[in-house]
C-alpha cells in the first residue's frame, strides 16, 4: 500500500524523500500500471504481482523538469518532458522525436516522460537505445553527470533532471543516429528496439555506437561494443554479411514474443537496415 | 487527504487516500463514463480524460496526482440533453455499437479537431492510437470526423450512407440506434452502473494448478476477517450440475461442473468464493484460505487427450436423461463418485472414460467413389489457435433481492437461459427471478455463456445482501469462454476440369475442462464451410476432447472461421495443384440460388438435421465485385525486392440463427396516444437490434420511427427469446416484432372497421398512423381513444412468436492484398475488401460497421492474437497488449466493406444475418494471399513473422 505521497519543490527536498525509502514518480505510467485503486486482483496464488507494500512516492511534478533548451552543441531536455512533447518539438533531432513516437498510444505519451523512460529501465524501453547510441547524458540532482550507459549501470542511478543530448543542428555534429523498433502489431510488445550513431569518413565507418534492446544485451539496453569494434575503420559490409555479425552479437533470449532465434534474426534485420540507412544518409 | 482539483469547469475537493486510482476517485465524483476496461494498464483507453487539456488514461493516475489540475471528461461535452458536434458526427457516422469507450473516443477526436481543424487519416489513426475497440473496426471514425469538418463548411450535411429499398420508409435506411446518445455522453447503462452503496463484492479463490483435487480447504481465518460475509467452497454449494453454455434447454452441451468443485480442471477453476462489505476485505480475505491440493497431471492438448494412459479430466458418472447406451452401467464402473458427475440430455457422442466431450460424424454420397473420380487430391491439416473475445467491458454482474425475489442485473447475450439455470441451481420457480439485461459494452459469444452470474445469484440468495462481481482482465483470459483451438484435417479431391468431386473434414477440438458448446461448435466449423461448395461426395467426423486449458465455449463465428480457414486454405491448395485460377476455382464450384445442399440433413447440431436448398445467395455478385476492387488479374510487385505482393480470395457463410430449434417472441402494444411499445425479448448487445425491431415495427404501423419505445431483455416485462448468438437476432427476434406487428395491424384494422362502420377490406393503413376507409379515417390516437374507453374493447396488444424451419444463409467474399516481408516475416495487409450479403441491412451502418469490426477482429485473430499457455497450463499472456488484439493502427492500408444487395424470401423484410459471418474470411484470404506472394502455405494461427519466416526456410 502507499503509505505517503510527497511533493517536492526542489530537487534537494526529493532527495531527502528517496534517503528515507520513497520512489520517485513522474507520468505515472510505469508505477501506477496495474494498481487498482479498487483492487481488482483475481486472488490467484502466483499470479499477477500486487503492489508493493508500504511505498512512498516522491512526485515529480513540482520541480517543473519541462523544456528543451540549446547549450553549445547540446540540447538539454527537462527530465518532466513527455514523450509527446518531444515528439511534437521541431527543435529535437528527428531520431529522438521518432523513438518517442515509438509509445504507440497517445494517452501513455501524454503522460510517460523521458526521464521516467530512462529510469524505468525496461528492457524494450523506446528512449534507451537511441540515447545510447547518440551518447547522451544524464544530469543527476546532487551534480553528478554520467552518460546513459553509466547510469545503468548503478542499480539505483538517482534523480535523472536533465538529459542532453548532440544538437544535430550544430555546425560540429558530423555523424548521424536513427532508431527503429519492430513489433507484431502497433501496440504489441517491441521484438526490437535499437538506435545507431555513425561517422564516416568517406565509405569508411570512423565512429560507430550500436545499442539494443528487446534482450539483445541482456536485460537491460546496451551497447553493443564488440560489434562496434568489428565494424569501425572499414567500409560498411553488405547486408547478409551485417545481419551474419549482428546475429552472433546479439543475445536475445526465448520468451512469449519469439524464439531466441527469431528474435535473433529480427534484431539482425533491422539492425542491418539502419546501419545502411545511416551510411546511405551520410553518403 | 483533500484533494482540489477542476472538474469539467468546477472546482471541487474530494477526500481520498494517496494510492486511489484516479479513474476511481472520477467514478466516485460522479462521473460514470471513465470506466475501467483493462485493469489500469493503459491500453484500452476506456479511462480516457483531458487532463490539462491533454488526453491521459486516468487509471495511470493516483488520485493526489489530479490536485490543482483541470480535469474534463465526456461530460463536459454536453450541455444538458444536447450533445458535442463530435458526438453527434459519431452517432450519425454509425461508430457506436456496444459504446463502452465511446465517450473516450470522443474525447480523443474533441481533442484532435481543437488541434487540427481539418484532419488527416493519419491525424485520426494517432488521435485513437490509444483505444481498443473491437466492435466496429475503427473506419466509421474516421467517417465521424470527415462529416464533422464538412458539416461545419455547410450545416447540415448528412453522412453518406448506403440506403435500400426505395419503397420502404425506415427499413433499410441510417437512423442512429436509441440508446447511442446515453452511450456517448456517458450515461449510466452497463450493470456497474447499477450497484447500489450497501453492495457486497464477490471475489474468486483461483487454481493454480491445472489439474487438481483438493485434498483440504480451511475458510475458517477468513470467514472470522471482519467484513467478511460469507465464504464458499465445494462444501456449501448446491449438488446441482449444469452447463455453463447458454443455449436452448434441452441442450446439446453436457451438465458437468457444479458452482464450485472438488476437483479443479484448469488454472484459474473456483477454489472458493468470499462475499464481503468492501473489495479490499474480499480480496485480502482470499489469502487466508488455506487449501491442500493433490496435484494431478495436466493434460494439455487433443494428442494427450487421447493417449492410451491419459489422466481423465471428468472421471466421476455418466448420467443420461435420454437415450442412454446398453453399455451405461458397465462404462461406469470405473467411474470415481469424487469427480461428481457428467449428464446428459442425450447422445452427443461423448465418452468421458476417453476423455471425449462429444463426437459425431457423417455424410453425403460415396467417398470412395469421390476420390475415385478425382485427378488431383490435396490432403493436410490446419490448426487455429485458442483466442479470447476481449469485450471492454468485462463480465460483471450485480445481484439484489426484491422481496423473495432474486434480481439478476446482468451484462448477457442470453437473458432467459440465465433465468432458467440460475432457478435451476438454486431451485426455486423461474418466476421468482428477474433478470434485467443491461446494455453490454462487447460480448462476441463470451456473454453466451453464464460465467459469473450464478454464482453471484447464489451469493445473494444465501446472503440476501446485493453482491457485485466484476472479472479482471486476467480472468477474462482465464476463467471465460475462448474459442477452442482445433485441429482439422481436409482432403479435397478434383477432376482436371475443377470440378470437385469428393470433401472429407476431420476436426479435433480441445475443449477445456467443461463441455460448454462441445459438440455445437466443432459441428458448427462443418456445417458452416462444406455446404459452400456444390459437391455430392462430403464426409465429416468430429471429436472434441476434454482438456486442462483454460474453458472454451462461444465466440462469434462459433466453429465457422476454424472450418473456414481449413476448407478455404484447403480449396486455395487444391487449385494451385490443378494449376487453375482460385477465383474461378471457387466460382466454379461455389453454391448457388437453389442448390440442393444434402449435408445439411447431417448437421442437425444436437437433433436430426434437415436437407435445405440455397435461397437468396448474393456470392455471384461477391465474387464479382470483389475481383473488381481488388483488380484480380494485375500483378503487384514492390519496389523492395525482399517484399512480395499476392492476392487471395475466399468464401464465406453463416446461418440465421437456428431454424427448428430456436424461437423469438415480442409482444406490442398501443398506448393511450396512439404510440406503441415493443416488448420484445430479443436481447441488443450493442449490434442495433432494439433499433432494427424498432424499423420493422414502425415500418409495418406507418409510423415515424420516434413513435415506437422498445424494451428488451428484461424477462419480467419481455417474453422469452433465445438470446443474442447463432445469428439470430434480426432474423428471429426482428421476426417476431414483424409478426407481432402484422397481428397488431389485423387489430388495428378489426377495431377501425368497427368504428369507421366499413368491411375491412375497404381498409388501409397509411401514413402517418391512419386507417383509411372509402369513406372515412380514423387516426391511431383516436382508436387507442376509443379502445382504451369505457365502452372499448380493450387495448390493442398483439402478440407475435418467430420459429422457422428455413434456413436464410447469409454469403459473402473476402479479397485481400499483402505484402511478405521475406527477411522480418511481417504481413502487411496492404487491401482489405470484404463484400458481404445480408439480405435487406435494415441498419446499414451498423451492419457495415459489424463487418469492419469482424474483418479487423479476425486479422487479429490471423496475425497477432494468442493465448499462450506454458506446460503447466498457466496463461502468460493476461493483458491485452501481451495477448495481441489489433488498434487503429493494424487497419488495412485500404480497407472497404460493401454490402451485396440480395433480398432473402423469409427474413423480415428479406434481412438475413451479418455479424459473425464476418469473421470468417481473414485467415483463409490471408494465407492464400500469403502463398500466392511467396509460394509458402501458412496453416497454423497465428501467422506470425516468426512462423513465416520458419515456413519460409529462413528460421
């Protein structure tokens, strides 16, 4: 049960709620999922989880995290800035306002946030492997910066309030990033979500970042270093030939969305495209 | 806490705990439109509110999150009686039908239109990318928004809405059903709107095993938890057996379950039942019955089933009440008293001891002979998956005393058989139940059955305390009624020419734990698909085997869409072997006006069947049109040379519901001013059948049709009907309104004569409500006047009962276009035309709209939907979005319904059926779509990329 519902001005008083065992709340559509105010659950031993005992949620809407603004070559983006928003915001680089249209529902776009996106950590999260490849960074309340990939790595990564990203518009941005999810239906669960950043100099790939998820990594989106290695500092290879290295680099596992192999295979095809739809934007 | 927020331009403050669901704190402000349609899982989009101007699900929300926002809803938009411009365009454009969400869909398109002033499709498809509705198929939306921006360049523009039949005035053409108003402005009409303050909730203690006895079950922790009311178990129910299957009494389906049992068949079965003062209470009560079980092996497919060894999932005793086999006593003397008992009211072929539910098998012609004859024979096996009728609004019920009275407020397709089994098991006169079929937000065969309400009725008449009971999403998936999956075995045989010379069909179907529909449905997907094709030789045999899956019964298309993509797919293969064109295939051998079709006296469904002859039958017209639109003899190819384009064609039928075994009744009467009102017993489960008797009625009186008030399903005010399934409804129930309206004018016309002083052959009725003599007239309000006097005869109340032994099969072809993704395995389903006969459309666009939401349904169906169970039976897909049902954005690229114009010789004014028929075309158009893209057959549900690129070699 919930026990308190704190509304913080400041992101040093949401600090002082989390030290204490709160659980910071954003759009509300990854922690209020699946909780009934009128508990509807069927009772069956095993089955779906209730929800978690004796919470406190910190929400975030009173430290008014909303916005995009220009710092150098940087777009910096409130953390409280929904998925529509960006979507909506001409201003954004198109790979980032694409992946936050990947939410296919318009209600959960209203309401879902990017910072929300980053720190619910799911594996098929729309935002991660785009941010990832882009490079982006997170600022933390308390100062700390760390890139995407960092954050991820601590368990409890802290307050995310800001999240910066390359301006694609800056006169120094001389790559290119894309992203691509795949699912069986529209609102299905995504078999692959993924986002590539690619520099080349001439046909040469000079600065590759890959990173997936859907299962490719793990259970949480990440890099997809090795393959980053094997194909930086050489001509883009064929299709077949990519979807070959792809394939042995990602490490789905079976679920109810497919086999290993399928989802495998999947990642390697889309994959494949966007890194030639990067080379091909270059070119 | 306090929370203030605005709410549709008020501010308000409302005390609330920190975790209450913002769609919950809404309902408890009085607003009954934000309604809860998935469990707070943000996908269907019932719960749709603007919040600060922006559309939110509010069951994502806690309560304290709304503080110092603006919150609207559906109300906002009227102001009083008068709807938004939006609302209206969608009553007029025929987008409602079961109209749960439909105040959600308004306020998205409300949304949309303040930021778009003229919209495009892809405006609309992203404005209602976060609603799931699967009544209408989404294309009347887009219709909604296309005559609102026209109508505000010119007033008053009127939808463009086929019509037919220029000499009716109301029959045939767009009128918007009575009670869409109240479902688009969010009125209370479903029965959660019914619960009064003092209700009792009823939750169930689930199984988790498959396969069980219990060995012990403790209540006693819970029954002392204070709050709780009563406690239920297999200890303290009635010893009464019954079938779940709302079919007519005596039905085909054997008694083999009791309100809870000993015994537990399927993840999900009754454990035990808590009735207590507040959800909470119920819910935690649950967790304190302490239950032993004596786990059983699980027995999860028809191969199982039938293993020499296999466990046998209904072991306790036979009982016949008629036509009892020799071999009874001995076939049950192994029986096990434990397992309870398995009764029937006649043969359906089963054998519990071999875990069959029921089995038939029979024929026409000679096979042998058939065969014989063939040049070509194709033989394989289809197999269609377990799928789930996912209405929106979930099974509920609300039971209460009335006196001695029991008071059922239920959400059902079958109002009269809940009447009769509810008295049944509780064992009290049916007139001592009421049922009130209130309006139902989404049925598609699973309110057929009576899956919640008895148990609540007995709830309430131990306790007498009310008690509501609504399923969660997760037990519609695992305590419902879900289609059956089947395997079926076709082998077609043809001379060189393309004549068919011999059909055989062999199904297997997986029941479930409990006989509800086991041999109607299975029987159903023959008699539903061979008798499309003009053969001499057909042979069929069906077996349905008894399982541990989760329960099966109906679900719109009952067995026909499993027979259709078998004997289709089958047709498409055979063609392909006889290097002929599919379209001329099917042309050449399809059934036609006055075709003798001799199986049909094979398939009786539970009794002797009869021999019919095809009546009005507008396939010709179908098939012809349909090649038209989808421009059959040109190529497609993509530009991208890993995408293939083919074409498919198939077709399709249904029945009118079930002649010789069903009957509809309604009663009309004229009140004090001339006006009448129908009592009719048909029930509307959102499809327009009040409206479509409404027509009939108005159509015969020549009468505007304002002047007819129709009351359905309620059985204290309504007489008897069948229910809302097999397609019956405008055929049976719009028929008994047509005959109790023709009695009505007979009445009419002997009263007149009377007092016009005229034989009644000088006589008429005319428009508006007038009987014309040579020498005088007399209105109707006058003869209700002079009826309804001191010296009158009495009113006018005329009777009418519908019972036929014809059969009006409504026919239909489904052409579609797809594009095979040769690396990823995704089908896009590029064109979509589905070119249906349903004799007259008394409601045209909502017999349209049944089409569309049919046709996207049965895509789903086809390429996204699955009940994936793991081996020890649990369902691991419990939500809508893990299960698959198909949104606005799987529509067809191009995607086109037509109605073919056919008049039928025995429906009121020559209406056939439409609904379920619709569903019966995409998996069988699709795979022959498929194979014709890339040479692959796809013979197995769902058609996944996974299982594409597998038969693509590419996996």
């Amino acid at each position: 049960m919930l026990s308190n519902f704190y509304r913080p001005k400041t992101a040093e008083e949401a600090l002082k709620y989390m030290e204490i065992g709160g659980t910071f709340l954003a759009g509300g559509t990854e922690i209020n999922r699946g909780v009934s105010g009128d508990g509807s659950f069927p009772g069956i031993p095993g089955g779906r989880a209730e929800p978690e005992a004796d919470r406190d949620l910190i929400y975030l809407e009173g430290l008014g995290l909303k916005g995009v603004r220009r710092e150098g070559d940087s777009l910096i983006i409130g953390a409280c800035s929904s998925l529509q928003e960006l979507a909506d915001n001409p201003g954004l680089p198109g790979w980032l306002r694409k992946a936050s249209g990947f939410i296919p529902s318009r209600n959960i776009r209203n309401m879902a946030t990017i910072g929300g996106n980053i720190a619910a950590r799911r594996s098929n999260s729309v935002t991660l492997p785009g941010l990832m490849a882009a490079g982006g960074r997170l600022y933390l309340a308390g100062g700390t910066i760390m890139t995407v990939e960092d954050y991820l790595k601590v368990p409890d990564g802290g307050l995310i309030l800001e999240v910066e990203i390359p301006d694609d518009a800056a006169p120094g941005y001389k790559g290119v990033c894309r992203t691509v999810k795949e699912s069986r239906s529209r609102l299905a669960f995504p078999v692959v979500t993924a986002g590539v950043y690619m520099e080349c100099d001439g046909l040469t790939v000079k600065k590759l970042r890959i990173a997936a998820g859907c299962g490719c990594t793990g259970d949480l989106p990440g890099r997809l270093g090795s393959l980053e290695e094997k194909l930086t500092g050489r001509p883009l290879a064929g299709r077949e030939e990519l979807i070959e290295v792809i394939e042995a680099a990602v490490l789905p596992s079976s679920d109810i969305h497919g086999s290993a192999a399928y989802r495998s295979r999947v990642n390697g095809v889309k994959i494949a495209d966007l890194l030639i739809e990067c080379r091909e934007a270059l070119l | 806490m306090k929370v203030k927020f605005t709410l549709n331009g008020k501010e308000i403050s409302i005390e609330a705990s920190a975790a209450e669901n913002g769609r919950h704190l809404l309902q408890r402000a009085g607003i009954p439109s934000v309604r809860n349609s998935d469990d707070s899982y943000g996908f269907a989009g019932s719960d749709t509110i603007l919040l600060d101007g922006k559309t939110v699900g509010a069951g994502l929300l806690l309560a304290p999150m709304l503080e110092g926002r603006d919150v609207k809803t559906v109300e906002s938009l009227s102001r009083g009686r008068q709807i938004s411009e939006i609302q209206q365009a969608m009553m007029d454009a025929g987008c409602i039908q079961s109209g749960y969400n439909s105040p959600a869909a308004a306020l998205m398109l409300y949304d949309l239109l303040e930021r778009v002033s003229e919209p495009l499709k892809e405006d609309v498809v992203d404005a209602l990318s976060g609603l799931f509705n699967r009544a209408t198929g989404y294309m009347q939306f887009f219709d909604a928004v296309d005559l609102l921006v026209k109508r505000r360049k010119a007033p008053g523009y009127k939808a463009p809405i086929p019509e037919y039949r220029d000499k009716l005035k109301v029959v045939g053409k767009a009128a918007p059903k009575a009670d869409v108003r109240r479902m688009v402005a969010g009125e209370r009409v479903y029965v959660e709107d019914r619960v009064d303050p003092e209700a009792c909730f009823l939750k169930i203690l689930r199984s988790p095993h498959a396969h069980a006895k219990i060995f012990s079950i403790d209540t006693s922790e819970a029954l002392a938890m204070e709050g709780v009311v009563e406690v239920f178990t297999h200890k303290n129910v009635p010893d009464v057996y019954y079938s779940q299957a709302g079919q007519g009494y005596p039905e085909p389906s054997p008694y083999d379950r009791k309100l809870i049992g000993a015994k537990v068949r399927h993840v999900g079965d009754r454990v035990a039942a808590v009735v207590a003062e507040t959800e909470e209470a119920a819910v935690k009560a649950l967790k304190l019955i302490q239950v032993e079980y004596e786990v059983l092996p699980p027995v999860m497919t028809v191969e199982a089933a039938a293993a020499e060894d296999a466990p046998l999932i209904q072991g306790g005793l036979q009982v016949f009440e008629a036509g009892a086999p020799d071999d009874l006593e001995e076939m049950n003397r192994a029986s096990d008293p434990s397992e309870g008992k398995v009764i029937y009211q006649f043969p359906i072929g089963g054998n519990p001891r071999k875990n069959i539910a029921a089995s038939i098998d029979g024929g026409v012609g000679n096979m042998e002979k058939g065969f014989a004859e063939a040049d070509v024979i194709v033989e394989q096996e289809y197999e269609t998956s377990q799928i789930q009728c996912t209405p929106l609004e979930r099974h509920t019920v609300y039971t209460r005393l009335e006196g001695e009275r029991l008071i059922i407020h239920a959400s059902t397709q079958v109002p009269y058989h809940l009447r009769r089994i509810t008295a049944t098991i509780l064992g009290i006169p049916e007139s001592q139940v009421r049922v009130i079929k209130e309006r139902v937000g989404g049925g598609y065969g699973s309110k057929q059955d009576i899956l919640l309400e008895e148990l609540c009725a007995y709830a309430t008449w131990i306790t007498g305390r009310p008690v509501f009971q609504q399923y969660s999403r997760e037990e519609e998936f695992i305590a419902c009624s879900t289609r059956k999956p089947m395997k079926i075995r076709v082998k077609a045989g043809a001379r060189k020419d393309g004549k068919l010379t011999a059909v055989s069909m062999s199904v297997r179907a997986s029941q479930g734990p409990y006989g509800a529909h086991a041999l109607t449905v299975p029987m159903n997907g023959v008699s539903k698909s061979l008798p499309l094709f003009d053969c001499e030789n057909f042979h069929f045999d069906v077996t349905t085997y008894y399982t541990n899956i989760p329960p099966t019964g109906a679900y719109q298309g009952y067995g026909a869409p499993k027979g259709s993509f078998a004997i289709q797919s089958a047709m498409g293969e055979l063609a392909v072997q006889l290097g002929m064109d599919p379209w001329e295939f099917i042309h050449k051998n399809m059934v036609r006006k006055g075709t003798v079709l001799e199986i049909m006296k094979c398939l009786g469904e539970g009794r002797e069947g009869a021999v019919a002859v095809v009546g009005s039958c507008g396939l010709e017209g179908a098939m012809d049109r349909g090649r038209e639109l989808i421009e059959w003899d040109r190529k497609e190819r993509s530009e991208d040379p890993d995408v293939k384009i083919g074409k498919g064609v198939c077709i399709i039928q249904q029945g009118s519901g079930l002649p010789g075994l069903d009957q509809g009744n309604a009663v009309l009467k004229m009140l004090g001013d001339g006006t009448f009102v129908l009592h009719s017993g048909g029930a509307d489960l959102g499809t327009g059948l009040d409206t479509v008797c409404t027509k009939i009625v108005a159509e015969k009186l020549n009468i505007d049709p304002g002047l007819v008030h129709v009351i359905s399903g309620d059985t204290d005010i309504a007489p008897f009907d069948k229910g809302a399934y097999a397609s019956s409804g405008t055929f049976f129930s719009g028929g008994a309104a047509l005959r109790a309206s023709e009695r009505m004018v007979e009445r009419i016309l002997e009263e007149a004569a009377k007092i016009l002083e005229e034989p009644l052959s000088d006589l008429s009725i005319e428009s508006p409500g007038i009987v014309k003599g040579k020498r005088g007239e007399i209105s109707y309000r006058k003869l209700a006047w002079h009826t309804q006097g001191g010296e009158g005869s009495g009113q006018i109340i005329a009777p009418g009962a519908f019972t036929t032994n014809e059969s009006s099969i409504p026919y239909g072809a489904h052409f579609c276009q797809v594009s095979v993704n040769t690396r990823t395995g995704r089908i896009n389903v590029d064109k979509y035309f589905a070119l249906q006969d349903c004799g007259t459309p008394i409601n045209p666009e909502y017999a349209l709209g049944q089409i569309y939401g049919g046709v996207l349904k049965s895509i789903g169906h086809t390429l996204y939907e699955e009940m994936i169970l793991d081996e020890k039976g649990r369902c691991l897909t419990t939500d809508l979005r893990s299960y698959g049902v198909p949104t606005i954005g799987d529509l067809p690229d191009e995607f086109y319904c037509e109605l073919v114009d056919v008049e039928d010789e025995f429906g009121p004014y020559g209406a056939k059926s439409v609904s379920e028929i619709s569903v019966n075309g995409a998996a069988p158009v699709i795979a022959n779509a498929v194979y014709d893209a890339v040479g692959v057959r796809m013979r197995s549900w769902p058609f996944s990329p996974e299982r594409v690129l597998t038969a693509l070699g590419k996996l």
